[in-house]
C-alpha cells in the first residue's frame, strides 16, 4: 500500500505544492523507479512505509501557562491536522511524508549553539535551554505560502529571552536559523529539492519581536517531530517557511542571511516574505487561503488572507517607511 500519492481531496494539488517541486518530485520518482536512487532513497522508504500511517504525537506532557494576550480566538486546527499535513522536506516533500519518516529523528541528546556576533556565545543542551523562561501557550495563526493555513496551541517563550542573554554585538543585525542536517536521519536530504542545511533569517528587530516564538510544544505536549522537535522557530506574521524546524544553530550576522528558499528561487521567495495579500507569488494569488479541516470540497469558501497574517496591529511598525513589494 503506497500512501505517498495519496491525493487531499480538499485542495487543488497546483495550489499546494510550487511547481518546480512538484515537477521535480515526479522526476525523482522516476529516478527513484528507474534505480538512480537505489542505493540510498528508496530502501529507506521501503522500510518506513511498514511503519504505522496514524500522525503519532510526542506523548510527552509540557505544562505551559496561556498567554490570554497571544491568544488567538479562533477555532484550533484538529491536532491530527496539525501532526500530519506538514511541511519538513528533510523527510520528504509529501504531506504526509513528515508523520511517517520523522520517528527516525533522534531528539536527545540535542545541542542549540548560539553563536556569532554575541558577546556571550554558548551552546545551550536542549534540557537547559527548556528552563531558560517560563513556558507558555500561545495560539498563532500559521499560513503557508503555498495557500493554506492552521491555527495552533504553540508553547515555548519569546526568543527575546535568548537573544537578551547572549547579548548581540552593536554590529549584529540579523539573526540566522540552521536546521540539522543528518542523512542518517532525515531521508529527504538525499533528494536536492532545497541546499541543505535548511536555513532562515529574520532581521534582528524581528528575532527581538515578542510574537517571535523559541517553540519546544504544541497542544500541551512536547514538538511531535514532524512539527520540528525539539526546538523551532515560530513567526507568526510571516509565511511558514520563514518557521524552522528542529534548528542546531543561530547565528547573529551583519549582513543578510543566505536563506534557502530565496537562494532556491530569489524571485518567488523574498527575505521578508511578511503574509501580503497585496503582493502575489509569481505563479499564484496570495489574496485568499483555505483553512485546513475547514469543508471537504473544492468549493468550500477560502477565507481572505490578512495583512501580516493579521498580526499588523503589532509588526507594522517594524517595516515603515519599506516598500513591502520590493521587500517582498
Ligand atoms: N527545517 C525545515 N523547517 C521548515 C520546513 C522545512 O521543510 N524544513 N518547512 C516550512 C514550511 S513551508 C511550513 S508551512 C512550516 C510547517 O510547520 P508545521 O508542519 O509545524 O505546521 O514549517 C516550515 N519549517
Ligand atoms: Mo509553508
């Protein structure tokens, strides 16, 4: 039984995934048939395939306390929802990849090192780094570039917190997030759809935004590893790719970090890349998005995306003055 191609009748499939991708994906799996891959892809997702399809969460508790101001009330994604249609191309580019192929991420022992243009620069053990601040639950919107969004439970703490405590240089002006690269864990490193490590930026006044989450849970319990385990970034008023999973570094820089999406396509995929429905991507609108879990057909409304994914009340001030179409 091959779930891979498994159709979500709720979306239209050029709406999901950027074409090239998907273009790419069908050559690869035709690679994979023709025994290009062999030796290294297809074993391993032979093997995976026998593993149990359900979205499996952590099931590890992590008491947080909400935050009634970063609450969000809206109706919370369905948490199989949330464990099983992700985007982490370190283990495939299907949907439904991520659920299935993540158990092999090991997420202890795992090390966060905090370096660059820092006068205190130290490597935090993940248990440290968990106590650094009180934990909290905070209720985001979360929008994918790709056209659809969740709504979901995270816990974690402002990376204001961390940031504070390794105390930027005057020089510092942006901050970069490394996500692990092991091909002995992560299959889709095997397939070049992106140059690994997977890498993000924010400028620093970004990273310092208390909406900007050090993420280590979501709905009361420890990052499933599909969803990033066991830290990532959240950045709510940003598209979600901007959002990376199970990060090993953070670097503070002076210049612009080389980000992996805009250096895979600069023209679709800005450094910034705030939720604009005024500023389309290349190939689609961004002007509305489909709710996940919300209507089983095509035509079930789209909801109208919001500016900064309607968090402007608190970030619009971070980018006045800034044409947004050029810095898209
Ligand atoms: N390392 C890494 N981080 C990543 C991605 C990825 O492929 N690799 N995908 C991004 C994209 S496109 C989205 S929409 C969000 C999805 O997060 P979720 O699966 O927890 O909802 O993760 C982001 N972080
Ligand atoms: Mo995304």
């Amino acid at each position: 039984m091959n779930q891979h191609s498994k159709p979500d009748p709720t979306i239209v499939a050029s709406q999901i995934t950027p074409r090239d991708v998907f273009e790419q994906r069908r050559t690869l799996i035709r690679a994979a048939a023709a025994g290009a891959f062999g030796a290294t892809l297809a074993p391993f997702f032979a093997r995976s395939a026998l593993a149990q399809t359900t979205p499996a969460g952590s099931g590890t508790k992590l008491a947080a306390t909400r935050n009634a101001q970063y609450a969000l009330m809206e109706a919370q994604s369905r948490y199989k929802d949330v464990t099983s249609y992700n985007n982490f191309y370190e283990f495939g580019t299907d949907k439904a990849d991520p659920a299935k192929y993540a158990k092999s991420l090991i997420t202890r022992p795992w090390t966060l090192a905090v370096e660059g243009l820092v006068k205190k620069p130290k490597v935090y053990d993940i248990d440290e780094l968990l106590k650094l601040a009180p934990l909290e639950e905070r209720i985001y919107r979360l929008r994918c570039v790709e056209g659809w969004s969740m709504v979901i439970p995270w816990i974690g703490f402002s990376l204001a917190e961390l940031i504070r405590r390794v105390e930027p240089t005057g020089s510092a002006k942006y901050v970069e997030f490394v996500s692990l690269a092991d091909k002995k864990q992560m299959p889709g490193l095997a397939v070049p759809v992106l140059d690994w490590p997977y890498v993000e930026g924010l400028r620093l006044d970004e990273a310092m935004h208390p909406l900007t989450l050090l993420t280590f849970g979501l709905y009361g319990e420890v990052l499933p590893k599909q969803n990033g385990a066991p830290v990532r970034i959240t950045v709510p008023w940003k598209y979600g790719f901007k959002s990376a999973k199970s990060i090993v570094r953070i670097r503070f820089t002076e210049t612009e970090p080389k980000t992996s999406w805009h250096v895979s396509a600069p023209t679709e995929y800005g450094f910034y890349s705030n939720v604009n429905p005024g500023v389309d991507h290349p190939r689609w609108s961004q002007f509305s998005e489909h709710r996940i879990g919300e209507g089983a057909s095509l035509f079930t409304p789209t909801r109208k995306t919001l500016m900064f994914n309607g968090y402007g009340e608190q970030v619009a001030s971070l980018y006045a003055g800034m044409d947004l179409k050029k810095f898209f």
